[in-house]
C-alpha cells in the first residue's frame, strides 16, 4: 500500500490521471521507489542504456544539459519517457536539488500498466509531442538570434575587417 501523499500525488500525474484507484494502487506495486538525496543524479545526459520512466513523487530535481539548469520540477512530475519510448539517449542530466523520492518505472512495468489503462500510451505520446513543440520553439529561437546577429555583423562591416586589414597593409608597405 502506497502513502496517501503518494497515491495523491500519482492522481495528479497526467499520466494516470484516468487510472481508477484500483490500477493507481497498482503503479507503485509494479515500480521501485527510489529516495536520493540533494545533489545525486538519477539520470546522465547521453546515458544509452537506461530504460525507465520516472515520477517524482516529494522533492525537487534540476533538468541540466551541458551544465546548464533548464528547469526545475518537483512532485507529479515525470521524466525519462522520451528515451524509454524511443531508445535515444538520455538528452539531460537529472539531479536532485532537495531530498527526493522517485518512483521507477521500467518497460516492463510501463508494458503492464498500459495493458491495463492504454490511455497511459496516448498521454505519453501527447507529452512526447509537447516537448517537441516546445524544443522545436527553443531552436528556432536560437536560429533566428543568430541570423540577426549575422545581419548586425554585415550591417557593421564585421564580415570586411580582413579586406579592409589586407588593404591598409598594403598601403603601408614599402613599395
């Protein structure tokens, strides 16, 4: 049996939002409740082997890439899906900010839990969705930051300094 604080926070999740209260009692059967404390990382950036989906159940944890915090998330919120469902590698770093718990979830335990709720596949393929969307949105950010950087830099002659160097050189070479 899970803690009320658990159960609650597993119904929260969008997940298992449609699960009844007989397959919610049924997650953390089929899962291992992991407890890590602050500063631990539960999932490496580029790791190819791992398998699991993970819910954070108390606690905090940092979504790191390239050393940098993209975000923060704290209970009822899951991660992992993206590489359990596709077999990529893990595309960021997830450490633990406070104490956290976190539930576990492999393929085999996710296997069962979609046999008995399929709904839980077409949630993870809208959440898939949404953070494609939503990468998608950050790159064309960055694309078009560079793009005007590029245009400021033609517009300042940047793009010309090396003519402009070559031909005062010449100038002022003896001839």
């Amino acid at each position: 049996m899970i803690s009320e604080k658990a159960f609650e926070v597993l119904r929260a999740t969008s997940l298992f939002a449609d699960f009844t209260d007989e397959q919610l009692e049924m997650v953390p059967k089929v899962g291992r409740e992991r407890r890590f404390e602050p500063g631990e990382t539960i999932v490496e950036e580029g790791d190819v082997d791992a398998r699991s989906l993970w819910l954070v159940l108390e606690g905090e944890v940092d979504v790191v890439v390239a050393g940098e915090v993209l975000r923060t998330m704290g209970a009822g919120t899951h991660f992992g899906e993206m590489a359990l469902l596709t077999g990529s590698p893990r595309s960021a770093d997830i450490v633990t900010r406070k104490p956290t718990v976190a539930l576990e979830l492999t393929q085999n335990h996710l296997n069962g839990l979609i046999g008995a709720n399929p709904q839980v596949a077409i949630d993870m393929l809208a959440v898939l969705a949404t953070r494609l969307n939503t990468a998608t949105e950050a790159l064309a950010a960055v694309i078009a930051a560079s793009d005007e950087a590029a245009a400021a830099a033609r517009d300042y002659g940047v793009g010309q300094v090396e003519g402009s160097v070559s031909h005062h050189h010449d100038a002022i070479e003896p001839g």
